[in-house]
C-alpha cells in the first residue's frame, strides 16, 4: 500500500504528522514547504508540501532528480517489492499561482529525465488544471505535453467536491 499526499501543511521533516506516520510504522518520504522566513501574518497558512507514505513490505527510496523546478512541487521515488519496481513521481503544483509557460517546461524536463527510468513510471498528484475542460487552452496544453512524452492521464471523474479534474494519475 502507498499513498501519494500533496498540500501536507507541514514545514520541517520532523513534524508531528510525519512523526507519527513513522511511529505506527509507515515509511514517509517528504519534501516540506518551507515557510517564508519572516512571516509577519499571524493567519499565515503553509498549503504546500508533499509525501510518499508506504505501508510494510514495500520499500521506498528517493530519487534525487538535480532539475531545478520553482513552479511546482514534486518527489520522486523508487517503489520496490516482491512484485516488482516502478518510479513514482509526485508533483502538485499550486492553484493561486497562473499556469504558465514555465511549469510546461518544467513538467517536460523531468518527464524527459524518468522516461529514461528502468521499469514503469506513475505520475500523480495535484496540478490544478481543469482537465475536464477539453477546449481549455491550459488543459490542451498539458494533454498535449503528456502524449508529446507518450504519457497517458487516467483520471476521467471529478476530483474536487466542486467538480473538475484536478488531480492526476499518469503512466
């Protein structure tokens, strides 16, 4: 069993969430959001960071991808078991923030760096595009980008309570 989190809330890898994943006997990769470094808002709220929980028997180890990346966030791990390996990518990219032409190249530079990976490749996680909206020139654009790289988006129901698709799962 994995579980792929985006918007964590949490800021350092020794918080209480994490810790306590750990304790019950998961194992957690994460990557937080650092906060800003002087934060003067007492209702400031950190929505970022990401993690990669496995339940025993899998093992899971992070993959450093040396590509730097300031449009979204992601992680990049290496799934084994006795069944197999794969490379799981996660990647949430946040929706107060324009899409633009940055996070396509951004996007296409890693998938060009995992395609390269032994085994298959999954990719999930948060882009806050609305792919239900096929005339949508952000969701043309990132549908076109994953068949430009052979990749295949699987999610085909809403995945927010106020409707779209939001959320991916990508081979």
């Amino acid at each position: 069993d994995i579980l792929a989190l985006t918007e964590t809330w949490h800021e350092s890898y020794d918080c209480s969430c994490i810790r306590r994943l750990r304790g019950l006997g998961y194992t957690v990769i994460e990557k937080a959001r650092v906060p800003p470094p002087h934060r003067d808002n007492v209702q400031f709220t950190n929505h970022g960071g990401v993690a990669v929980v496995a339940g025993r028997g899998l093992r899971i180890t992070k993959v450093k991808l040396h590509q730097p990346v300031s449009s979204f966030e992601f992680l990049c791990c290496q799934v084994s078991s006795r069944e197999g390996n794969f490379t799981l990518l996660l990647i949430y990219r946040p929706g107060s923030k324009a899409v633009g032409d940055k996070f396509y190249s951004e996007l296409r530079s890693l998938l060009e760096i995992i395609s390269s990976y032994p085994g298959p490749v999954i990719i999930t996680g948060d882009v806050n595009i609305r792919l239900d909206r096929s005339s949508d020139a952000t969701s043309v654009k990132f549908t076109d980008l994953l068949a430009d790289v052979g990749c295949t988006q699987w999610v085909d129901k809403p995945t927010h309570d106020a409707g779209g698709i939001l959320d991916v799962l990508i081979t």
